[in-house]
C-alpha cells in the first residue's frame, strides 16, 4: 500500500534511477549532511508522479540519497488543504511543490518565505498568486495549465466526434475563486463551436443527484465537467452517468477519459509535472521564485476511449486520428 504521508516513489517502475554522484563522497566517520526537503502538496499519488519522477530523476534527483519528497495529499477535500499545507511549512521544508489553484492558495498562505513551484494552476495571475506571469515577483512560481483559446478548440472537437451535440451541460462550482473565470471563456467559445451551454452548479458531492436528474430533464446532449477537485475525485460517478444516460463526455483531464468518459483535450498534466522538476532544480541551485516567469503549457493531448465511443454508437473521424488522438 502506498504511505500516502510520505511519497516514496515505489509505484509505476519502481525505484527512481541511479544516484546523482558527486565529488564530495561521505565517509562513514561523517555525519551524513541533512538532505533538502521537497515537500508535496496535491490530491492523490497518481500518473503524474511519473512525470515528476522522471523530470527530477533526469536532473539527478533521488529520493532518501541527494532530496527528501514528503508527501501531504488532500484527496479531493479541501478543508483538508490548510492543516495539510501548514504541516509542510512546519516541518521546514526547503520548496513545496503543490497542484491546483487551492492547494497553491494554501500553501502561500501558510508561508511566505519557503519557495512554492505550482505544477499546474489556472489564471495564477488573476487569482492574485503571482504578480505577473513575467515577473512573479514574491515566493511562487512554476507553471499555469490555461492557455489561449483551450476552451473554443475542445468544443471543436467534441462537435468533430459528435456532430449532432448542440446543448452541453457544464458542471462547474461557481464559489470557486477561479472557475468563473474558466467558465466566462466557455460561454464565450460555445456560440462559435454551434453550442448552447446549460450550467449545472456542483459545490458538494451531495449536489450530484440534483445536478443528474437536472441534466436528464433538460435533454441535455452532451456533459462537461470542470476539472475541479469535487469533480475530479467523482470523475467514476459522472463516467458512469454520462455512459447510462448514452451522452458524449468532455473533459479537459485524461483521467477522466480513463474512468470512462469520451473525450478529453488539454495540456499534458505529466509533461507539467515533470517541467515543475526544473523549478525545482533551480531553485535548489539558488534561483528565486520572484525572479522565474510563470511557463505556459507546450504539450497537448488529445485522448479518446474506445470501449466509449463504441458503446455510444460513435465512429472516429479520421481527423482525430490526423491531429494525434491517443485512445485508452
């Protein structure tokens, strides 16, 4: 079972690569040096650990011999991320590398002087994490999963497997800080892609029933979930609807692909993960967060599951497979 207190990187290949060498060897009539602490602050171990391992085992990194990773995961409850966060912040690690606009929210509030590398966050500018994307300008820095215009080539796309999807239901929590921002670029890409978009507000797992039968009323044709940490951690349940209720599923993570959905297209959250390593690098090498500009996503995926179309009645256009899709 994975320690989900301490991530020690046994899963998905084992043990991180051979040691970083360096000149100075440690003698066994040394007092062994005190190794820099990384702390982590995300949801759940899950793939994109892979990519984090393998950016810090390409720099050299390994876990228990040149850096400590210690773990804190909040697994979708977010009153979990304060004690969470202050718990890094108290065990004085050297960075704390955290995942999602709250969970960065948490951890700048527990601190201000140890550096934070944000491995994905949305609208970090505008949710007043960093100062600019250019110049951060306090103890955070890192990489934003948002990206021009995402919103407008995923409706694209969905229309391109679904022809006849006109009416998406959005499911999106609006007392979240940034998904209103998120949720202002879906209504303005939705006309231009030939869609109506019917919001379905979900704060709480417990809004899930309601928010169903409300899409089963409307007729809605097709489901959209934001990738938010309710969402996120139910993404079985809302793939489980969305397949009885015979509607295409939109999704901007893969993973929700993975539990069953349809599509999903976004940036690819282990490519980020394994950029955050270089953050990390560097500020171990004496790079300050304020200094390091805001990077945006570079690698996209596209991801369909099979076993979903089929069951939906849907053949794939050649276009997707022209533009990369990958299937599950």
């Amino acid at each position: 079972m994975i320690d989900r207190r301490r991530f020690i990187g046994t899963f998905a290949g084992g043990m991180l690569a051979a040691p970083f060498v360096t000149s100075a060897q440690v003698t066994s009539a040394q007092q062994p040096a005190k190794l820099p602490i990384i702390g982590i602050l995300a949801s759940e171990v899950g793939a994109h650990w892979e990519g984090f391992r393998e950016g810090m085992r390409d720099l050299g990194y390994v876990d228990g011999r040149n850096v400590t990773l210690e773990g804190r995961w909040f697994e979708g409850r977010t009153d979990r991320l304060p004690g969470l966060a202050l718990e890094l912040a108290q065990l004085d690690v050297n960075i704390i590398v955290a995942a999602g606009t709250q969970a960065i929210r948490a951890a700048k509030d527990a601190t201000s002087t140890i550096p934070i590398v944000m491995a994905l966050s949305a609208y970090p500018d505008k949710m007043g994490l960093v100062q600019s994307l250019a110049h951060p300008g306090g103890n955070v820095t890192g990489l934003s999963n948002v990206s021009p215009d995402l919103m407008g080539k995923r409706f694209q796309l969905l229309k391109e497997i679904a022809p006849k999807v006109s009416r998406v239901a959005v499911m999106w929590n609006p007392a979240s800080a940034v998904e209103p921002n998120g949720f202002r670029e879906t209504l303005a890409a939705a006309p231009v892609a030939g869609v109506v978009v019917q919001s379905i507000e979900v704060r709480t797992p417990d809004d899930y029933t309601a928010a169903f039968a409300t899409m089963t009323q409307s007729r809605v044709d097709a489901v959209f979930p934001f990738g938010n940490p309710v969402n996120f951690k139910n993404r079985q349940l809302i793939g489980d609807f969305a397949s009885k209720s015979q509607l295409p599923s939109l999704y901007d993570e893969r993973l929700f692909v993975e539990s069953g959905g349809l599509l999903s297209y976004g940036p690819s959250f282990i490519d980020l993960w394994r950029r955050a390593a270089t953050y990390v690098d560097k500020i171990l090498k004496g790079a300050k967060p304020a200094d390091m500009p805001v990077e945006q996503p570079t690698k996209f995926e596209l991801v369909i599951n099979l076993k979903t179309a089929t069951a939906l009645g849907i053949k794939i256009p050649q276009s997707m497979w022209d533009r990369g899709a990958e299937t599950v």
